[in-house]
C-alpha cells in the first residue's frame, strides 16, 4: 500500500512541475531601404520564418522580432555603424557605401560590365570569399558577423533624355552611389553622390538629369515618372550587399539559434540572388506599361566606354595594397573566378 502511495505523490508531483521556460531572444532587424527591395523582403518572407520554424522544433528558444526598415534605424550608409553599435542586432548592410571600412568588399563596382546573372555571381562571390579571408577579417574589425553575400541585378542609366552612345553622356549630371561614379569617368560626366532613397526627389527637382542603378529600382522606386529613358548599358549585377549580425549579439546565441540562423541564411542567400536575375526583366517591363522607354545601347559603344574609363580596378588594388590588404590577390582571383565560371567582361581589368 506505501508503495502504491509513493508512487501516486510522484506522479502528481510530476504533472504540477511546470515544464522547461521556453527562453525569449529579443532582435532587431534593420535596413535603410523599405520592405519594396527584394533583399529587404526576404528577410521578413523568408529569413524570420525559417528561424522561427526550427526553433519551434524544439520548443526552447524563441525570438520576438522587431522589423525596423526603411531607415528608421538608420539610412543605408549607416547600417554598418548601426549593427557595429548594436542599434540593430541583424541587418541588410549596403557594403558599396562604405569603401573606405570594406575596401576588399567593393571588387565588383571597380570591374564593371561584367556578370549580368545575379546567381552566378553570389556563387563567384562565395568562392572569393572562401579564398581571401580577410574579407571576412574586415567585418569583424566592425564587429559584426556575414551570414549572407547579396547581389544586385544588372545596372544601367536611367535618364531624362535618350541615350545611345558614349557622346551623349558629356555634360550630364547623374546620380551615382559607391563606385559607381567611375564607370563613367572620362565621359564629361558630373557623377553627384546619392542612394536609392534619394535619387527620386533629386531627379525630380534638377539635381541631376538621371541616376546610374539596377533593374529592379525603377519600378520599386518608380524612377521612370521623372526620368522615362532606361538606357541599357549594361554595367553588369554588382555585389553590393550583406546580410550581418552584431558579434557581440552572434556569440551570446545558444549554439541552437546560431545553427538556425546558419540552416536559414543560405536559403535567403539563395532567394535573393533568383529574385535578383528574375525580377529585373519583370520591373522594367512594369515600367514600360507605365510610359518608359528603353533605349538599346550598341554593343561597341558599351566595349568603347569601358575601354575610355581609366584602370579602376588597378587603380583600387594598389590602394589596397599600400593598406596591408590583398587589393591586387582579390582583383586577379576574382577575374579567373569569372573566366573558370564562363562570365565575360567587356574588359580584361587585371590585365590591362
């Protein structure tokens, strides 16, 4: 009989136990751009419910998320100092801003006219990245962590008047952000330094005549209301981008929400590289239905344009180089990276 009794209390007593606390993670994501970028979307489409769906496997971690886009953290020249500072915990950094802190992470805006297919290039990417270290080594000297590697789809000029040759840019003034001022340097061109929350208003009162930006911005950003020439040059998808986490945040993480946020990064990476080689064609189809116009731009004339541009890709190793950092390494293994994967340029840049 106190047998039966002793194990009667235990299983009461069980039953009252309260189970195991599930633990709460609070994070903030961040970006300077609105939710209407595709980078931007899959973070909240795609990244936060995959997270969520394998720590919901287990039960013991939670994350309660605040999505802060669209600058109101900070604008996408600042995302970097705000994931260093730890304004934002996880966020989609635009690398082509910051030059001086990442020189390494700008190879592609100094070796324009090449990859136009944004999948192949986040592959190149990865492998460059996998043989120069100390790319990685230059984000955590700004205290953050790289999950994913973002590219952009090809980029053009859009303009408020045609443009079909070279000749024609001579005196325009156009909005450039990062590097990408020098893809027109030696034209008679006035580059003015903006971003896409900028271009916009700037067109719209006479800053400039036109912007240098990727496909899928002029619908998103219904650039082709105030500038309906979309001169396709051809400048090529750029990696301009990274999905970060603060270090700090990223090494306090239970080994489980570090493996959930390497199971689900690769899949945003992913999904953002296909969005970026799809959606381009579909955004300016949208804004030709809406009045633009695209304007061919001649193949010799693309080839002459990159053939008139000073080396910018040499002139960026050397910079690098006098730093302590493998501008020169980058530059080569990136070209021969292009050449193994079948990607053209226009311009041999480390050889020329």
């Amino acid at each position: 009989m106190r047998y039966h009794l002793t194990a009667a209390l235990l299983a009461t007593t069980a039953l009252a136990a309260p189970a195991m606390a599930q633990q709460e993670i609070k994070l903030t994501t961040a970006s300077g751009h609105p939710a209407i970028s595709g980078a931007v979307a899959e973070i909240r489409d795609l990244l936060i419910p995959e997270i969520d769906k394998r720590l919901a496997a287990s039960g013991k971690y939670k994350i309660t998320w605040t999505q802060s886009y669209a600058g109101a953290i900070a604008k996408p020249p600042g995302m970097l100092k705000a994931i260093e500072d730890g304004a934002a915990d996880v966020g989609h950094v635009p690398f082509l801003f910051n030059g001086d802190k990442l020189p390494l992470e700008q190879i592609t805006y100094v070796t324009p006219f090449g990859p136009e297919d944004s999948v192949k290039l986040t592959a190149v990417i990865k492998k460059l990245r996998a043989k120069i270290p100390e790319m990685d080594q230059q984000i955590l000297k700004h205290k953050q962590v790289l999950l994913a590697a973002l590219p952009t789809d090809a980029y053009q000029i859009v303009s408020k008047k045609p443009i079909s040759k070279v000749d024609d840019l001579k005196g325009m003034k156009l909005g450039t952000a990062g590097q990408a001022g020098n893809w027109v340097r030696n034209t008679g061109v006035v580059a003015v330094a903006g971003d896409l929350t900028t271009f916009y208003n700037s067109m719209q009162t006479g800053v400039y005549e036109g912007i240098i930006t990727f496909d899928t911005a002029v619908s998103a950003y219904k650039f082709h209301e105030v500038a309906p020439y979309v001169i396709q040059v051809g400048f090529g998808s750029m990696y301009a981008s990274g999905l970060t986490v603060n270090e700090r945040r990223w090494k306090a993480f239970p080994a489980e929400v570090r493996d959930a946020f390497l199971a689900a990064a690769p899949m945003y990476e992913a999904k953002v590289a296909e969005y970026y080689r799809n959606a381009g064609e579909t955004s300016i189809k949208n804004a030709v239905e809406k009045g633009a116009k695209t304007v061919p731009f001649a193949k010799e004339e693309r080839v002459k344009l990159a053939a008139m541009l000073p080396n910018i890709a040499k002139e960026w190793a050397a910079a690098a180089d006098k730093k302590g950092l493998p501008g020169s390494k980058t530059l080569s293994t990136y070209m021969e990276l292009c050449r193994e994967a079948g990607i053209p340029h226009a311009r041999a840049w480390d050889k020329d």
